[in-house]
C-alpha cells in the first residue's frame, strides 16, 4: 500500500479519531505570535494538509471578515470534519494545493512536511504558493529517541516518515530555495494536557531543561518541533 493512501482510505482516521483536533488552538497560538512577532499582517491564508480544519477554525476567528482563510486537504474522512466548519471567511477544498493556480500571502504547513514521501519536491511546489510560508515540524530526532528505540513510535501512530532535528529542518528549507526569517522551538508536549500522571510527572525536569536551554531540550529530549517563518 502506498504511504499516502493511508490518509485517503480511512487507515489514519481510524487511529487519529479527532484528527488532533484538540491540539488547534495551542497550534493556533503558536502561530499568531510567530506572526505578530515579526509584524506579518496576511489578507489571504491558507493550510495545506488542514485536517479537521480546527486551526483554522481558531484563526479566522481571531482576524474576523478582513482576513479570507482556505483549508486544502487531501483526505475525504478529514475533510467530511472540517466542511461542517465553513464560514464566510473559511473554506475548505478537498485537494491537492499543488495542483491549483493559486497564490495567498501567507501559506500555513502544520505538521505535514513529515509525512510527505517526496518531502524535497513538496517543499519546492510550496514555495510558489504565498508570499509567506509558516511550517511546524516535529523533531522525531532526539538522544531518547534513539537510545531508547521508540524513534518509531510517531510512524506507527501518526504517519510520520520524515525524522528531523532543528539543523536538519532548517537544512531542508535552505535546501529547497527558502529564505528564513524566524524561528523557534515549541513544545506541545510541556503545554498540552495529558491524562497519564507519569507523563505529568516528567514534565517537571522536561520543563526545567526546556527553559534552561531550548536546543538542548530538543536535542536530548526531544518531543519538540520547530516553528519556522520563511519567504
């Protein structure tokens, strides 16, 4: 089976129920302050790979009717969730962007680049969509991951076959002929709630280490992502 058909043929949704839903407003405010933080004031955005379209959802209620918000997505599970979320200033189109004339000022990529096969020619096709390019990526890539040998923990659960850390992200990017603006590392993981109590636990020396020292945390400890700003 193709790696790609598993967001197509039910297989994703039946492990990822709410499509991470819950995570979208963190996600969203992730994003709004990389956005004020560097004075971008988008009219027209878009996200490729929206999901439930949650994130969005979030963000064209912050900016209201000035600002115009399109979700593409390639999968006809995720986007039956994120239909049911249009308003006048969202919509939702089940396609591949890629395959679209289109332009926007700013281009949101959440949490895809890792599951892309061609990961390289899906960079470069973004890169002619928007004037701005924002992407989130997970660095799968940590000490613990490997010694610990759950490194394939995000492929089985989430699709994920891409493993990166910060310098590999950010290569990538290079690579394929962006520009980088901003950066930083964020950490769902130290921010979202989780209901095991052990997981709550090591929060506490997560945290510390995080605070002390961001690219350390993400290198040894990992459970980190990179938010990066681009042209």
């Amino acid at each position: 089976m193709s790696i790609g058909r598993i967001y197509e043929d039910g297989t994703y949704l039946a492990k990822n129920p709410t499509w991470h839903a819950e995570d979208s407003q963190w996600k969203a405010e992730q994003v709004l302050n990389m956005l004020r933080r560097n004075n971008v004031k988008p009219t027209t955005v878009c996200e490729i790979g929206c999901g439930a379209g949650e994130m969005l959802h979030c963000m064209a209620n912050v900016y209201g009717a000035g600002v115009q918000f399109s979700g593409y997505e390639i999968s006809p599970q995720a986007f039956e969730i994120c239909k049911r979320k249009e308003q006048p200033n969202l919509h939702f189109y089940l396609e591949d962007i890629v395959d679209r004339e289109a332009a926007y000022d700013l281009v949101l990529v959440i949490d895809v680049v890792e599951h892309v096969e061609d990961c390289y020619r899906f960079l470069r096709q973004v890169r002619t969509k928007g004037k701005f390019k924002l992407f989130h990526i997970p660095l799968d890539l940590s000490v613990e991951s490997v010694l610990l040998g759950f490194i394939l923990d995000g492929r089985a659960s989430a699709g994920h076959i891409h493993y990166f850390t910060k310098e590999t992200a950010l290569a990538a990017l290079l690579d394929t002929g962006y520009t980088i603006i901003d950066s930083c590392h964020t950490c769902g993981y130290l921010n979202l709630p989780n209901p095991r109590w052990k997981a709550n636990l090591f929060k506490i020396p997560r945290k510390l280490f995080f605070n002390f020292h961001q690219d350390w945390a993400a290198r040894v400890l990992g459970r980190c992502s990179l938010l990066v700003l681009a042209k």
